[in-house]
C-alpha cells in the first residue's frame, strides 16, 4: 500500500465488507469501488489520472477521442448520445452494439465529434493540448553589454489584457493501443512499462483484467519507451545501457549465452519441470508453488507485476492455497486467466492455462489441481500474489 500505515480498524472493516459481499451470487469482484480500502498510489505515483470526460463522456486529444462508459452504457446508447452510426461505431471498437459495457471503459471514435466546451459540461474548450513549456518559464529582464554591465530598462504599467473566455486544458496525451491476439492486460502492461494496475484504472477494466480483441485501451505517458524503440534510442558512451525490453505473453522469451564457458562442477542439477509435486508439509509458507519449475522471470514492479515459472505444456497447475475461484476468463487467444480469492483477503492470479477444472464461485482447496500449463514458445505459468490491485511480491509468500 502507498501510505503503508492504513489503520487496523479500516482494513478490517474493508474485509468484513469484502465477505460480506462475496456472498452473494451477483458480486461483482471489482475492489476499484472499496473506499480507500486499497489503495494503488505506489504503482502509478509517476503517472497522471485520467481526465475527467466531459458530460456526454468525451475526452478529446489532438489525435483522436474517446468516450467513457457510464453504469449499463451500451455502443447503441453512446452512438445515439453523440450522433454517431451504432454499427461503425460498434465494429471500430470490436464488440456488438447492444452488449452493455463497463463503468469507466474506454471507447474509441472512428472521427471526432463537436468538441467538449463548457456547454458540454468541460473546463475548456477544444482538446486537451501538449503541456507548454514557454507559458511557465520565466523570463530575464537584465541585459548585460559587451562589458558586462547590466542594463536597467524603466518599468512601465502593463497592459491589461482581458482573460481568454475558457482556459486551455493541458497534459500528455496517452497512447491509444489496439490490443491484437494474443495480448492480455498483463503483456500490453510490459510493452510499455506501465503498471497493470495503472492500465486498469485508466480504461476500467475488471480485477480479472479482461480485455477483448480490437478494444482500443489508453496507456498513461511517463514509463520507459515501448519496445519498438530503434537504434537511434541507444544511449551515448558513459550513459549506461537501456534496460532490455521484458518479454511479452505474446512473444517468446530472448535467449541468452554465456559469454564465459561455466565449469561443470559449478552448474547445479537440472530441475525436472516435469514433475508437480506438492510443497512439504512441514513448509511454514503462506502459498505453495502452483508449479514446480525454475522461475525464469522475477518479480519487478511496475514490469512484472508477478513471477513466470517455466514448465512444460500440459503440467499440472495447482491452486497455491484454498479460498474461492473469484474470476475464470481468457485472454485475447484464449489463453485462460483464473483468479483465486483466499480468505485473509490476499488474490492469487495464474495465467497462461488451458484445460481448466474449475468454475467461478467453486471453492478449492490447497494444492488441488485448476489447470494445465498452456503450450507456448516456451511454456509457462504466470502466478501473481495481489491485495485489490496491488501487486505483492510472491517471493514473500512462498516456501
């Protein structure tokens, strides 16, 4: 949590409030609406907020708008809100006109529309503009000559100039990104080096983070480069070398070669990833490995925001402890997403399964099978530890 001292007293009266609701059939597991029970501050400190739409729910950039949902908005509703056609506007964005859509989701506009203005209930008029260097920096007014004499001009009364009729509404325009096959939330969040849980917030997304095929999804300005970065970003001698670029779910993992031969006494005993076997009994630790394998990508907030464990196609998953399957969805190639609600509160994510033995609203208990390992180039688990949307580090609950 950001402020890390969050009182005993709301916390526990956030998880009362958390099991409460899970008890009933139609809970909608989304934590972006707990109050300040959570709070995902440290993720996206560096980030801005998203602009507040203007009253029929626009956001406009210089390069393109977008409309957010509201609660039970359809594609058809926004089309007739704005004057649009439903059935382009629907096909731009990859989803049928009348599905109902989520609160706070981000849909795009094949063209542009009358720009927000007061009288659609914004705070100014036209798009929202780059930020502007000059109209914040201060400028000299002493002057010096050849002999280094400052020069002293006679003030004189400023002219009054009558204020603009609306003021200029300034900040980074995000990247607008389609999501392809075979992204999820969590590759695209990679891509960018943007946290998950920034992503989220920014389209409203739910805590499974489902996103479809052709959805368009803003990804805030102020990580590191995406990875389609050139050449012509390397930096100059002495400046250090760019952090590489992590894998994606949709891409295979980079190779590496030693560039000094390791001595055979010095290489330890290769694991057999294709054994599952459960943790010993005697293990003190929070989770078990939903696996057993070497982890091949670690935890690194804000770029990864779990652990990938690499295990061949077809291994059994287990679940890490017992609690309530929360969520059961599939990425954009359909890949599956299972979300586990445990009973102190903590989420456990596992992505990249297929052959599921699970549902929605079943309880598992610990160590019971969920899943297999999905066939990939190569093959992995991705398992994440989470407290709402803030990701924890899964090194700190495991044996």
């Amino acid at each position: 949590m950001a402020n890390g001292h969050i009182p005993v007293r709301r916390v526990v009266m956030t998880g009362v409030a958390m099991v409460a609701l899970a008890a009933c059939e139609d809970f909608d597991f989304d934590l972006r609406d707990v109050g300040n029970g959570f709070d995902t501050t440290s993720a996206v400190q560096s980030l801005p907020g998203r602009p507040r739409p203007d009253d029929r729910g626009v956001i406009s950039y210089p390069n393109y708008q977008v409309v957010v949902a509201r609660r039970d908005d359809t594609i058809r509703g926004i089309a007739i809100r704005l004057g649009l056609d439903a059935n382009e506007l629907a096909e731009y964005n990859g989803i049928e006109p009348d599905v109902i859509l989520r609160r706070d989701e981000i849909i795009a506009l094949p063209s542009r529309v009358t720009e927000p203005s007061p009288a659609t209930g914004a705070i100014g008029t036209g798009p929202i503009q780059p930020l502007d260097v000059t109209a914040v920096a201060t400028t000299a007014l002493d002057r010096a000559d050849a002999s280094g004499t400052a020069v002293t001009e006679t003030p004189i009364e400023p002219v009054a100039t009558p204020a603009p009729a609306t003021p200029i509404v300034r900040g980074n325009e995000p990247i607008r990104h389609q999501v392809k096959r075979g992204e999820t939330a969590f590759s695209i969040s990679r891509l960018y080096n943007v946290p998950v849980a920034s992503i989220a917030e920014w389209n409203g997304l739910d805590t499974a983070f489902t996103i479809r095929e052709g959805q368009f999804l803003l990804v805030p300005q102020g990580g590191a480069a995406p990875a389609s970065a050139t050449a012509a970003d390397v930096t100059a001698p002495g400046d250090g070398t760019a952090t590489p670029i992590p894998p994606s779910a949709a891409l295979p993992l980079l190779t590496e070669t030693p560039s000094t031969p390791v001595a055979a006494a010095d290489v330890p005993a290769t694991p057999d990833l294709g054994t599952s076997s459960a943790q010993p009994a005697s293990s003190g630790a929070r989770f078990l490995m939903p696996i057993q394998g070497s982890i091949i990508r670690a935890y690194a907030p804000g770029t990864n925001e779990g652990i990938d464990i690499g295990a061949p196609a077809g291994t059994d998953v287990q679940a890490a402890g017992s609690g309530t399957v929360a969520a059961v969805t599939t990425d954009t190639s359909g890949g599956a997403i299972v979300v586990i609600k445990h009973s102190d509160g903590l989420l456990t994510v596992y992505t990249q399964m297929e052959a599921l033995t699970v549902d929605k609203n079943e309880s598992v208990s610990r160590g019971q099978t969920i899943g297999k390992v999905r066939a990939n180039d190569p093959s992995y688990l991705h398992f994440e530890v989470r407290r709402g949307l803030q990701s924890l580090d899964p090194g700190d609950f495991l044996p």
